[in-house]
C-alpha cells in the first residue's frame, strides 16, 4: 500500500512522526481542496486523490498512534492499517459529523487500543500456558481428600453435641481428656464415654474398620 499512497516511511532517524512525507507531485490543488473533498473521491476508488489524503493524514495518525503505542515499529504498523482502513471505508466518512482528520484519528486510536488489548490478552495467554499443570496424581489426592473431609463432616453431624465437641477439642484441637472434661464442664468420665461412643458412630458412618 506504501507505494500505491504515494506515501513512505523513511529508514534514517530522528522523530518519527515526521517520517510520513508526501512525494505526490503536483498535489498542491488536491492538499487545498483538503482531506473532506478527497475522501469523497476515495470512496469512488480514486487512487490520486488517496495519495493526497495519505500525504495529509499519514503523520497526525502516526502521532495518535504512537501515543497510545509507544513502540515505533509497531505504531508504523497500526498507523499503516488505520490508512488502509480509510481506503477502504471512506464510503462510511460522514462530513456533517465531523472533520475528515476527526474522522481518520478516532480510526487511529480505536485501532491502537485495539493492539493494545490484544497485546495484553496474547501475554495473559502466554502466562497461562506457561504455569505448571498439576500432576494427575496431586490433582486425585487433592479429589481425595476433599471427599474424605465431605464425609467426615457428614458424620460429624450425627455425633450428639457432646460427642462432637468433644472429638473436636480432643482430635482436632489437641487437648488432654481432662483438658476437654474441663472445658466442656463435665465429669473426665463421661468425656471418655461420650468420645468413645462419637467414634465408634464415626467409624460405622465412614465404614472403615478399626
């Protein structure tokens, strides 16, 4: 497209935006008659009156974008795509809403913060693929024991509420028997009774053999 719009992108340095120059020869009638009559003429599939536009439009679009982009490369990129979409939809280019420079930088920045978003989704991709997947026997451990605690719970909730604080202080917390006699209240007899009774119901509930 670079040779069709008459437009380049110089290879030296310096600031980019300046980059964009116009080589159209005899394009000083065009450039006056501005970006809005050309457009009109663009949309007819006028290649001259594009290269006028390109040499009008190409450096203030490479500016937009280069704000939103930072990066040369990639804003001579985007800026090229913004130019090539004005090619094709200058059909769409309303003048009672707006100017044709308007018009072509709101492309622009739509366009960069388009690449932006992509950018940042391709990169949240990447990061995903690259953490390490869990083994499959980690993930059926991890299965495991959550269905283990399911039906521990389960059972728990059948204990009388003696016997189930009981265990809990004795097994979970890590108290002594008189410890739990003590905090619960009771006689250290009737903990051992109640404990006892809460894990034979446990061991019937869970099925297991003991």
């Amino acid at each position: 497209m670079r040779e069709q719009s008459g437009g380049r992108l110089a290879s030296n340095g310096g600031h980019e935006q300046a980059r964009y120059t116009t080589t159209a020869a005899g394009g000083g009638a065009g450039l006056r008659a501005g970006p809005r009559r050309q457009l009109v003429l663009v949309s007819r599939g006028d290649h001259r009156a594009f290269e006028l536009v390109y040499g009008e439009l190409a450096g203030p679009v490479y500016g937009v974008v280069r704000q939103v982009l930072r990066d040369p490369a990639q804003s001579e990129e985007v800026a090229q795509e913004v130019l090539l979409e004005i090619w094709r939809t200058a059909s769409r280019f309303d003048p009672a809403r707006g100017s044709a420079a308007a018009w072509a930088l709101t492309i622009a920045h739509r366009r960069a913060v388009d690449r932006v978003r992509s950018e940042s989704s391709s990169s949240r991709r990447e990061q995903k693929a690259a953490e390490p997947q869990p083994a499959e026997d980690d993930v059926a451990e991890t299965v495991a024991a959550t269905l283990e605690h399911q039906r521990v719970r389960r059972c728990m909730g059948g204990l009388t509420e003696l016997q189930r604080e009981s265990i809990k202080l004795a097994y979970y917390s890590g108290y002594s028997y008189p410890q739990v006699a003590k905090l619960l209240g009771v006689a250290l007899g009737t903990v051992k009774t109640r404990i006892r009774d809460g894990l034979i119901r446990m061991r019937d509930c869970m099925e297991v053999t003991w």
